[in-house]
C-alpha cells in the first residue's frame, strides 16, 4: 500500500487513480476537522469540497517539506477561515442540532464550542484528528511550545467547564 506522500506525487503527475486514493484516505480528517471548527454540517460539507478543489489545483505545487495531511489541513483551516467571515457578514442561519443519546458527548460539545477559536484549533488538531503536535505547529502556523501551551489550557478549560455541575445536582464531597 503506497503512503499518502507517495500517492500525492502520482496525483501531482495526473494520475487520477492516486487521487482518488489520496481523497479516500484524506476526506475523514479534513471534513472532522472543519466540522469541528465550524460545528454545521452545511459548512463543513462545503469546507470539504472547496478544500478538495483547492488541492487539486494546487497539488503540482505540494514541495513535500509537510505532510501530505498537515498541508490539506493548512488549506482546511483557511477555507474554514474564508467561511466562517461570510457567515458572520450574512445574518445568522442556524442548523437544527442532531438529537443526542449521550448527555456526556452533548456536555462536551456545548464545552468545546465555548473555547476560544485559537484553543478549539489545537484541540481538534491533536486530539479529534490525531496530528501530532508538530502537525499541528505547522498546519497552524505557530510554534510547537505554543500547541503545547494550547492544548494545556484547552484541556484545563474542558475540564473546568465539565466539572461545573447544573443546579440540583450534588457533587460528591466526600462527606
């Protein structure tokens, strides 16, 4: 089985097969991650497809100094960017959320969403799409300390925000 960098230079080339390939392997983590930034499907939908476009045009280009991955993620992010700006001049549709059966995973969601956009970025990157730290410096554009420094303080807000009880509920004191 070829790697994904291997398959990005065949589909450099014009080998469609190999894109296919390296969109098959690809299209999960890049829709994740925009879903994630964006927490509408309509617009991680359309994150995806511009981000796929994008790479098209601009895999000849692709020198290799990131991985294949990391660099699809770097285009996510400033599609996702160039998105989430015309949503805020366009007056705000909100998408019907999706019933849950796990109060747990809707508690998390609501807390994730109330973190800053540069904490949510790391989180994602790291810990939903599973990049390393480095990845994510790079598709960022920041330093590796500072991804560590965010995910520490994304993590320790989480854990804040989820160890918050709603009234009536007791939390056990030890007593």
């Amino acid at each position: 089985m070829l790697d994904l960098e291997d398959l990005a230079a065949r589909a450099a080339r014009g080998d469609r097969e190999a894109f296919a390939e390296l969109a098959s392997r690809l299209q999960g983590p890049v829709w994740r991650y925009a879903y994630h930034l964006t927490r509408r499907r309509d617009l991680a939908d359309e994150a995806a497809q511009e981000t796929w476009a994008r790479a098209i045009r601009a895999l000849r280009h692709f020198r290799g100094e990131s991985t294949v991955q990391t660099w699809l993620l770097g285009i996510a992010r400033r599609v996702v960017a160039g998105l989430l700006q015309e949503q805020n001049r366009q007056p705000a549709a909100r998408e019907p959320s999706a019933p849950s059966n796990s109060i747990g995973l809707v508690e998390v969601g609501i807390a994730l969403a109330t973190l800053p956009q540069e904490l949510k970025e790391v989180l994602v990157l790291t810990q939903v799409v599973g990049l390393s730290y480095l990845e994510a410096s790079s598709v960022l554009g920041i330093k590796l300390g500072t991804v560590r420094s965010r995910v520490f303080r994304a993590r320790t807000a989480l854990v804040a925000a989820l160890s918050d009880r709603p009234e009536g509920v007791e939390a056990d004191d030890g007593l």
